[in-house]
C-alpha cells in the first residue's frame, strides 16, 4: 500500500517502520506542523495514498476525518480521547463518502480480551461479585481512563447493571496493562493484558489499513476483528 502517516510521535514511528518491513510505501507523513495548514492543503497532502494512519491528537481527529473523507483516502483512526465527537465524525464520512476504521484500541490480543472479558460478565452478572478495571500507563499518556479501559466498561455493562469503578495509573514507561476483575467476601477473579511493547498496537493499525482498502462508510477495529475469527472458523 501507499500510506500517509498523521503524527510524528512514537506510535507513528513505529507504524512507518512496520509498514517499511511490511513492503508498504510510506510516502507521506504529516507533522503537526503539516496539521496546522488550511483544510484545502490537508487535503492536498493526502490525496492519491491508498490509506491512511492517525496517530496525532485528539483535538486534531475531526479535521484529519475530514480532510481523508474529503481527499478519498480510508482513514485508520488510532487516537484516543476523542470519543465525544463520534457522531461528528460519522457525519463527516457519511457525508464525503469516506472510509473509517476506529477503536479504543488496535492490539489484536486486546480486541480479542474484549471477548473474554464479555464472556466473564454473562457468567458474573447473576452473582454478588463486584466488578472493577484497572488500568495502568506511561506517564506521557494524557488521556485517562484510557480508551481500552472505556471499552472495557461499556462491554461488562451490558451484562452487569451495578456500579463499575476504574482506576488509572499514569507512571515510567508502561506500554499498558488493563486488569478486570470481580471481587466477593470469599475470593477474587483477576483477567489481565499487558502489552510487552506497542508494536501490537501498529501492527493492528496496519492490519485494519489493508482491511478498510475499496471500502465505504464508518466501522469500529472490532468489525475486523469479527471477520478475522469467522475466517480462521
């Protein structure tokens, strides 16, 4: 594929050396420099990639959803923090018949533990077990609950109709680890992710690149996730 990278930052890095390894062509990457131009010349930087990757931030998401609608360019949205313009942002693809894949999260093995995670709520949601999420990261991550940790709690909720408390940590170099568990008087019952480095992050971000190719409209990562397990069924 012919890739254009939005942010310069770590996970940007990481998805340019992937896709390098990969056998894509990164032939643009657009700093927040490139991301303070007009809307028009945004546009103009995009057009004619096969896709492209934003992991910018979240106060600059609706404008790149924008500019990759308007240019004809499937947008893989890895940002976080942005979830209150969700709508929004369907507007803007619906209305320049553009193409986004998003998520809280684009780890495979993550998207995955959403699975187990749901399964453990059906079986914990007719007992006296207290849910909880914790979850931990770098210190350079700004946005907290992480989006994961969110995602997380909208699946236990639609299972289990008592309070559910998150707890964040922000500290070092932690690439991320989120625990839910289901605590009673007699024992407690942890699962847990931890992300050993964030290439599981941008591998994902690729994965959902080559997937959202000559398709329209607005999906979440899970919806490639789905296809992916009915395949390998």
């Amino acid at each position: 594929m012919k890739l254009a990278i939005i942010g310069n930052g770590a996970m940007g890095k990481l998805v340019r050396t992937l896709a390098a390894d990969g056998g894509h062509e990164v032939a643009r990457v657009i700093t927040s420099e490139d991301a303070a131009r007009g809307m028009d010349d945004l546009v103009e930087l995009l057009r004619g990639h096969d896709a492209a990757v934003d992991f910018s931030v979240a106060a600059a998401v609706l404008k790149n959803i924008e500019a990759a609608a308007r240019a004809g360019v499937p947008l893989v949205e890895g940002t976080t923090g942005w979830n209150d313009g969700a709508r929004e942002a369907r507007r803007l693809v619906e209305a320049h018949a553009g193409a986004l894949v998003y998520g809280a999260n684009f780890s495979v093995g993550v998207n995955l533990f959403y699975r187990v995670v749901a399964r453990a709520a059906e079986l914990f949601a007719a007992t006296d077990y207290a849910p909880f999420i914790e979850e931990a990261h770098h210190s350079r991550k700004r946005d907290a609950p992480s989006g994961t940790a969110i995602k997380l709690r909208d699946v236990l909720a639609a299972h289990i109709t008592r309070d559910i408390p998150v707890a964040s940590t922000r500290a070092g170099h932690i690439p991320g680890t989120h625990r839910v568990g289901f605590d009673s008087a007699a024992d407690q019952i942890t699962l847990t992710h931890t992300a050993r480095t964030r290439e599981g992050f941008a591998s994902g971000a690729l994965l959902a690149a080559r997937w959202i190719t000559g398709r329209r409209g607005v999906y979440e990562f899970s919806e490639v996730i789905d296809e992916m397990v009915t395949g390998n069924r």
